[in-house]
C-alpha cells in the first residue's frame, strides 16, 4: 500500500487559484474561436467568388529576442496583394496575411480565385487560404484548457473532501 502524500493547504490552495485562472482564460480563447468560427461560416456561406490577379508580394519582418536562448530572432509575415472586379463592376484591391507556402508559390500577374462579400466588398481574400481550420484549432486548445483547468478545481475539491 502506497502511502497517501499530504500537500499543505496553502499550495492546494495555490494550485486550485491556477487551475481556475488558466480555465477562465482558456474560456475567453474558446469564445472568441467559436465567434470566429460563426463569422467564416457566414464568409463562407454569403461570399461570391471573382477571378482576381496577384498585384503584390511582400515580406513584414520583426526582430527579437528568444527569452529562453537569449538568441535574435525574425519573425517574418507573408503578404500577397490581389486586385479583382466586384459584381457592381468596380475594380478592388486588397493585401492579406498568407502562409508562407501560398506566398513562395504564388508569383506577380498569376491568376487567382477571390472571395468576397457582395454587400462588402471590401471584406475579400484569396479563396483557398486558411479560413476556418484556424479557427477550429484556436477553438480546440481554449476547450482543451478550459477542460484542464476544470480537472483541477474537481481534483482540489476531491482532495478537500478525502482529506475530511
């Protein structure tokens, strides 16, 4: 029989303040992932597409510093610029972030499929990007944290009870 290790209050109590912390905020990321994925759904189920033409390509680099290895580091942000006609005829130009694979591929005058909003048009983007599988995923580590931080507090209150 394994003996039973006793943790003092006051760390039980620490943890349990983390768990509940972690899961709140957890929660938040969660929410804003299930509103993202709302809003590409509506993109997605309103938008019309376009052909449209790659009029752009450029690199957004950010110098910093890695706090674990104290190394410099870059981040770098890929966009493409497209420009495309709008059902109203009138012709529209829009830059976005795109993954750096799409941008090595893509070249200046390629033709390209664009998505957009009749009503907006300004909301637009290069059909065939990311769109909702980020969302899924953003929304996929907020349950998974929210779960976790759930574990903890019943795990606290389990212990609480059996320590009686």
């Amino acid at each position: 029989m394994s003996p039973k290790i006793r943790h003092s209050k006051s760390s039980g109590n620490v943890l349990l303040a983390l768990g509940v912390i972690w899961g709140l905020v957890s929660l938040v990321f969660l929410l804003l992932g299930l509103r993202t994925i709302r809003t590409e759904q509506h993109f997605e189920a309103t938008s019309v597409t376009a052909p449209g033409t790659i009029i752009s390509k450029r690199v957004s680099e950010k110098n910093g510093i890695d706090p674990s290895t104290k190394r410099p580091t870059v981040s770098r942000t890929h966009y493409l610029g497209a420009r495309f006609t709008d059902d109203r005829g009138r012709k529209r130009e829009f830059e976005e972030t795109v993954s750096a694979s799409l941008w090595e591929s893509a070249r200046e005058d390629d033709a390209v499929e664009v998505r957009y909003l009749p009503g907006d048009p300004a909301k637009s983007r290069i059909a065939g990007g990311p769109g909702i599988g980020q969302a899924y995923l953003f929304s996929g580590l907020g349950a998974l944290g929210v779960l976790m931080g759930l574990a903890v507090v019943i795990s606290h209150r389990r212990n609480r009870h059996g320590a009686r």
